[in-house]
C-alpha cells in the first residue's frame, strides 16, 4: 500500500484508474464470511511503522506499542475521529466496495476483518459526512427510495468512538469445521507507513454507490415473455423534475 496517493485521483462520478494488486476474485459467499483474497491484498501484517500510527490514537502510545508487542496475537482497541474514522460494513456489501476501489478507484487504506464485519479506515470527518451524503443522494438506509434498500446500514465511526482491530501479527486461521468457514478476523490492507493514505467521504460514497448498483443490477428480474406495451402513460402517472444544478 502506497502512502502517496492523491486524493484528486478520484471523483464520486469519475473514478481514476484501477490499481489492483492481483487478479479479481468473488465478492463471497452468501454466508456474508469473507473468504481469502491469494495475490490481491497485503495480508502481512502490519509494519512498525503502520503499528505506531496505530497506536498514536490513544492517550498512551507507547504503552499500546509495548501491550502489542508482549501480546502480538491480542486483538487491539483503537480511538477514532482524530488520525482516522471507520466505515464498518457487513462482510459481503464491504468486499464490494473494496473491489470497486481498487479495481476502478485509487486503492484503499487500511482494511480488515472483525468478527464478520469489513472495517474500512478512512480519512477523519468521514462518519459525519458519509451518512449525509447517502441520504442526499437518496441511498441512505433511512431514504424512502426503492435504492436505498441496496445499502445496508453502515456503522460509522468517528470522534468519541472505539473500533476493535485484529492483532497486527498475522495469525493463522483457525482450521475449518463443518460445512460453513469460521469468520476469519485479519488485516486485508495492513498499514505500512506513519501516514497511510485515507479514501474522503466521497470516495467511499463512490465505492458504496457502485456496489449497491451492482447488487441491483443482480436482483432485476427477468423481463416477461409476453410483454404488454403501451405508448400512452397512466392516468395517474406524474413527472419528477430535480433541479440537478442544486448537487453542483
């Protein structure tokens, strides 16, 4: 993960160019378990250098450093809203939007998995704005929209928050038992660096608009057969007219 990404790069309605770090793979299983990303992310681990910016969010810095280094496999509880803010979203919804960033965005930060949950690391302010932005853009869980209901809730957090984060060893998983994978928790995009790159609230809007599209697309039924057509409207059909200028 590069930490010279501009933030320029990308647009809600332009995205840049794709900087994949593999092949692309499944967006997972129905199950919402996240499965293994082989040659797409950096699974690693975090470096020393990534775990200091980590650890720069508490009141303690060092005594954070000196608990991960005596307990390397513990997972770590990190305060938000003043190096960055977490987008945590169900698994399945949240590897769409991370493929969508890095296969037609700029990338992402750091990202990983919690108990069956995707937490996105993005840049401070962004648990405010994002869930404005959606609901301006009538996407929003609590939008009255028909779309709306292809995103699902994203937990935000940001300023007076606490996210807990895999350990930054990486552990092995546990082995499989029965006919559905454990949810695995692990660094997918491990932080490198003491100033890692962080997607705006408008990037993620992007990402989330994208993925919920995405998942439209795949529930559109089938057209009929036999289709009845008509040239002329309803009766009791009207025409929406938004003043798009107002969004520029």
């Amino acid at each position: 993960m590069s930490s010279d990404r501009n933030q320029a790069d990308i647009a809600p309605d332009s995205p840049g160019s794709g900087r994949s770090a593999g092949q692309s793979t499944g967006h997972g299983s129905g199950h919402g378990i996240v499965e293994p990303l082989p040659d797409r992310f950096d699974v690693s681990g975090v470096t020393s250098e990534g775990a200091a910016w980590l650890a720069s969010t508490g009141t303690y810095p060092r005594g954070t450093l000196a608990f991960q280094e005596d307990r390397p496999a513990a997972p770590v509880v990190l305060s938000c809203g003043s190096a960055f803010d977490v987008v945590n979203a169900p698994a399945v919804f949240g590897r769409r939007m991370l493929d969508r960033l890095w296969d037609e965005g700029p990338g992402s930060g750091p990202v990983a998995t919690y108990r069956g949950r995707m937490l996105l690391f993005a840049a401070p302010g962004t648990a405010q704005r994002l869930p404005a932005l959606l609901e301006w853009e009538e996407w929003g869980s609590g939008g009255a929209s028909e779309r709306a209901r292809f995103v699902p809730p994203l937990l935000c957090h940001g300023t007076g928050d606490a996210v807990t984060v895999p350990p930054p060893a990486t552990v092995p998983a546990a082995p499989r038992t029965g006919p559905r994978p454990p949810a695995e928790s692990r660094w997918l995009v491990a932080p490198d660096t003491r100033h890692p790159w962080l997607p705006t609230p408008a990037i993620l809007l992007w990402a989330a608009i994208r993925a919920a599209r995405s998942a439209a697309r795949r529930r559109v039924p089938e057209p009929s057969p036999d289709p009845r057509i008509s040239i002329f409207p309803r009766a009791d059909q009207d025409a929406k007219v938004y003043d798009v200028s107002r969004r520029r």
